[in-house]
C-alpha cells in the first residue's frame, strides 16, 4: 500500500513539474504578446491613427494583465513542486525505512543499493513502476505540447 502511495505521489510530482513548464511557456506567450501590442501601439501613433494605437493599449492591457496572473500562477505552481518533492522525499525515506526493517540509515534513495538488492526487492519493483509511470507522464506531456503547438499554429493561421 506504502509503495502504491509512492507511486502515486512521483507521478504527482512529475505532473506539477508538467504544469510548471506549461505556465512557463504561457507566461513567455503573453510576454510576447504584450510587447507586439506595445510595438502595433506606437507605429499607429507614428502614423496618427488614433483607433488602432487605442485598440493596441486595449490589448497591451489586457495582456499585461495576464501576465501579472500568470506570475501568480507560477509562484503558486513552484510553491507546490517543492512542497510535493518534500512530501515525496519524506515517503522515500519511510518507504526505504520500512523495506529495511526498520533501518532508515541504509542508503534511503539510492539506486545502486535498489538495484544491488535484486530485482526481487521492493526497491526494484518500485524503480520498474516509477520508470513506466515516468515514461507514460512524459509521453504525456509532449503529446500536450503538441497539442498546444498545433493550437497555437491553427490560432495563428486564422483557422
């Protein structure tokens, strides 16, 4: 039970470290969109058109605001990760503690010591899970990256 709860708990972590990235390229998004209305902004001022340099701060707003949202955001997010890997570093150890009978000071977290006690041991099982959870949690989050892109293309292209 112990080792399904760690299990659970890596996977959580590589989630909020997704997520993380995510509101990374966001923000770098809406970075990027404010500066473009800004620059839309001062060309139609250059040029006296009074609607689109309005119609351009209306946007720079409205992005700059995001942005500030967005920095919470990711404060919050960075906030969670350590706050998860402590978790997920304390039921490491118990884990490691409980597989040794008792012995926390055996090398908690070690991977030549999981692999130095056969692949029998919990320690091993619990490696082959994490490594196939990691795997699909990666698989994942490209596959949502693609998609991301693909919608950004799209947004682009005006489809």
């Amino acid at each position: 039970m112990m080792r399904d709860a760690l299990v659970e708990a890596k996977v959580g972590v590589s989630q909020v470290r997704a997520a993380l990235d995510k509101t990374r390229a966001q923000l770098e998004h809406e970075r990027a969109d404010v500066e473009t209305a800004l620059r839309r902004g001062r060309m139609a001022a250059d040029i006296h058109d009074d609607e689109t340099a309005r119609v351009a701060e209306r946007y720079a707003a409205k992005h700059t605001e995001r942005v500030g949202m967005l920095e919470r955001k990711l404060e919050a997010q960075t906030s969670e990760l350590a706050l998860a890997e402590q978790e997920l570093a304390e039921m490491t150890d118990q884990f490691h503690a409980m597989a040794g009978g008792g012995s926390s000071s055996a090398g908690a977290g070690s991977a030549p010591a999981a692999a130095a006690s056969g692949p029998d041991s919990p320690d091993a099982a619990l490696e082959s899970d994490l490594a196939g959870l990691e795997r699909a949690a990666d698989r994942s989050a490209r596959e949502a990256d693609a998609e991301r892109r693909l919608e950004e293309l799209k947004r682009r292209m005006g489809r």
